[in-house]
C-alpha cells in the first residue's frame, strides 16, 4: 500500500428513474422531514449507514416503526458490504447488496 494514498471504492446507487420511482413509499416517508434526503438519491447502502439517524429524527412517524424490527440486520449489512468491498471481495458484497435490496423492499411493502 502506498504510504501517502490510499484507495477508495464507492457505492454509488443506480436507479434508472430515481429512488422516488423505484421506492416512492419510502421516499414519500423521507421526504416527509428532509427533501434533500430524497433529492440526493442515495443509496440504498447509504441509506443502511444513516439507519440509527434516521431512527432518531423520524421518531414517532410510521417509517421509524417500519425501520425499528430492521435495525440490526441494516447495520450488519453496512459492516459486511464494507468489509468485503474493502478486501476487494465485490461478488460477495454484490450478494449481499441484494440482500440489503431485499430488506427494503420489505419496508418498501410495508409503509402507506
């Protein structure tokens, strides 16, 4: 490795209509309290990174409650997905970016 440089990979999400078509439950949700969240088309990584801030500031609201039950497997998909795209290990965190896709499609189904 280098001493003055490292390198980084990034998740950057693809949505071929943006997150509003591919999840608008859960971006009406969001939109609710921060616009800016929706605007910026996070990932649906980023998005698990954020969970524990997003608990807190959508507290009392029905995207909190939905959120709750996913907690510990959101923020142990983070941790793994960046663990392995770290160790270059990208076909497993592939897998379990779908599985993350997974999971918020369940949200997805769950919010009004």
């Amino acid at each position: 490795m280098s001493k003055y440089m490292q390198i980084t990979v990034t998740v950057q999400p693809y949505y071929r209509q943006g997150i509003k078509d591919v999840y608008p439950k859960l971006a009406k949700h969001l939109g609710y309290l921060d616009k800016k969240l929706v605007a910026e088309n996070l990932s649906l990584f980023q998005l698990a990174g954020q969970v524990d801030k997003l608990l807190y500031a959508y507290d009392g609201t029905p995207l909190r409650e939905a959120l709750l039950p996913k907690r510990e497997r959101l923020v142990k998909l983070h941790k793994d997905i960046g663990e392995l795209i770290a160790a270059w290990k990208l076909a497993p965190a592939d897998r379990l970016l779908y599985e993350l896709e997974d999971l918020f499609a369940d949200l997805e189904a769950e919010l009004d």
